[in-house]
C-alpha cells in the first residue's frame, strides 16, 4: 500500500489586528456601531473573490481588540497597546495588517511609526468608508490591498493603504469626510501602489532603500503622561495674547504644535512672541508648521516670522500635524530632558521630515 505523501501547511504569514471603524459596523438605532463576527464576516467576503485573485491572498492569524472602539475615540494609550502587540508577535509573523476607523487612522499610523522604528517587516494600517456589507463599500478592497502589500518584504515601515495607493503612515493625512479616495500624502510621494491585483513597490521611495538598521523599538509609556500633555492650536486671524497664554502657560501643557500662516508667518505683535518665549522659557516645546496642505515652515523667509526663532520655537519643515503631534508625545514619553527633546524633534527618524 502506497502511504500519501505528507501535505505540510504552512502557518499564517500575517497577523491581522482589527481595532473597529466603519468596515465592521452594522446600523444600530442610535447609527452605525462597531459590530462583532467581523472576522467571519470578512473571511467569508475574501473567499468569495475571483480564483485568481483568491489563490496569491496570504493567510493570516487574527487579533480583536476589546472592546472595538469608534476611531474619534482612539487616543495615546490605544497606539500603545496597538505598539505592544506587534512587538510581542513580532517574530511569528511576516508582516502585520491594522483595521481601523478613517478618522484617526493616519493619528494611529504615525505613532506607530515611531514607536516601532526601524521596524523590517511591513505594517500596513486600512479601513472603509463603507460598511463592508454595504452596496459599493471599499471596504473589501482596501482590505485585500492591506493583505498584499503587508507580504512584501521589501516593505520595513509602517504604511498606510487605502483607494489603491500605500503611503508613509508619517506623511498620510484624510483629506475628505465621504469620498472613497480619502486619503493623500501631500509632501511625500506614494510608496506604491495595486496593479491589475498586484501590489507594486516605486523604486527608492521606502524606508528600506533610505535608512536600514537593526529595529529600535521604543515603546514608550504614553498612559504614564495622564491626560494628554500636547495641544495642537491653529492660528486665526486677530488672535490676541490672551487667547494664546490661555492655552500655552496652563502647567498642564508641556508641547504644543502650533499652525502658522503660510511659510511660518505670525502677526508681529511683540505680546504674541512674548507669551510663546514665556512657554518655551518654561520648559515647553513648542513645534511650528504650516496650516497649508502642501509646502512647509521656510524659517526666515519672512519678517513676520523671524521672532518665532528668537522665542525658542522649532520649526517642524514640512511635517503634518499628525506626525508633528505623536513625535512630540512620544518625545515627552521618555526619559529626556528639555533640551534633548527639541534636539531630537529637528532628527528624520522615520521619514517624516
């Protein structure tokens, strides 16, 4: 008797970590909510994709986070948890997928990005606009998207994919309320992007071409810092000193990202630059960048915004408000002083600057 020869099955190359957002949910009475059975549900939609695109989908292990949240309720202990999971599975998987809501998603992303630097495996962040049971949802495909680019070896970041396009979780940001393509990355081209159901790497763009290294996870402890220490304030026009020290000289506050005009223009009003050295003479650090979707600081272009410099403020070039706010909590998370938190604030750790 001819025994069968042995069928070896490999174990699950990527684990999946949903977190809640719109792809799960269901319509309650109060709207729509974060549903469970996703993972049923989910399996159940991939298997039903055409053969071809079916058999190069890579298996995956799934992780749910309790309870699943709403992505408006996200905060730093979230991105935390989220940092502890990949690095406690870190070595028993290829490549990590995150389900999330569309609202914090590039929040999330970035933090990610610098707690886990010098990551060599992808981690690829997605979501939906839609339910996936929803006619017309993106929510399938912009999970099957995740799935492809997350076992790419040649991808070592932290990623954010959605509409077909992967960016650098740092340099991703939502730009529309409703529309499937939600999501662009205005100083920093794309990563890659899916072609006929293929998952394509541009050439010289990822963080594995540009700076490599062994992973230097920092896993901070943001849950440590209480109520978050960081405001993200936007100038409008005719705001008074007042206005400014009401947020800036609070004891509570210990960073700020403030969003100046243009290329880093402030109304030259010597009590506005007063406060703001009086903050940063206190030990704030206070971040500068541009209300402006595209562009960033240009330190010294105009008069206007030559005593930002002289009060202390740093300027945070081209970032996004949500890279320059989850680098200045991760900063204020760690052990460091004043001094070396703005210095490390001017470093490009993971592309973001």
């Amino acid at each position: 008797m001819t025994e069968k020869p042995e069928v070896r099955v490999e174990p699950p190359s990527l684990l999946v970590i949903h977190t809640g957002g719109t792809l799960c949910m269901r319509a309650g009475p109060d709207g729509l909510t974060p549903a469970g059975d996703f993972e049923s549900r989910l399996r159940r939609a991939l298997r039903e994709l055409p053969p071809a695109r079916r058999a190069t989908l890579p298996d995956f292990d799934w992780l749910e986070i309790d309870p699943l949240i709403d992505s408006s309720a996200a905060n730093p202990g979230h991105w935390q948890e989220l940092a502890a999971h990949i690095a406690q599975a870190y070595d028993d998987y290829a490549g990590f997928v995150i389900l999330h809501g569309t609202d914090t998603l590039s929040w999330t992303a970035a933090s990610l990005a610098y707690q886990l630097q010098g990551i060599g495996k992808p981690v690829v962040l997605t979501g939906a606009m839609l339910p996936l049971e929803t006619p017309n949802s993106d929510a399938l495909v912009n999970v099957e998207g995740a799935l492809r680019f997350a076992q790419q070896e040649r991808l070592k970041e932290v990623a954010l994919f959605f509409a077909g396009k992967l960016f650098r979780g740092v340099r991703a940001r939502k730009w529309h309320s409703h529309q499937a393509d939600a999501f662009i990355s205005p100083n920093y081209p794309l990563l890659g992007e899916i072609v006929d159901n293929q998952a394509i790497l541009f050439p010289g763009r990822g963080l594995h071409e540009q700076q490599r290294g062994a992973p230097r996870f920092e896993l901070a402890d943001y849950r440590a810092l209480n109520e978050t220490p960081v405001a993200r304030l936007v100038l409008w026009p005719g705001i008074a000193a007042w206005q400014l020290a009401a947020w800036l000289l609070d004891d509570r506050l210990q960073g700020v990202v403030l969003e100046l005009w243009g290329g880093g223009n402030i109304a030259q009003d010597q009590a506005l630059l007063g406060v703001l050295a009086q903050a940063c003479g206190e030990g704030k650090v206070i971040v500068a960048i541009t209300q402006c979707f595209q562009g960033g600081i240009v330190s010294g272009a105009y008069a206007a915004g030559h005593g930002l410099a002289e009060a202390g403020v740093i300027a945070g070039d081209d970032m996004t408000p949500e890279a320059a706010f989850t680098k200045l909590l991760h900063l204020l998370a760690l052990p460091l002083t004043d001094q070396e938190r703005r210095q490390r604030f001017l470093l490009g750790w993971v592309g973001e600057r």
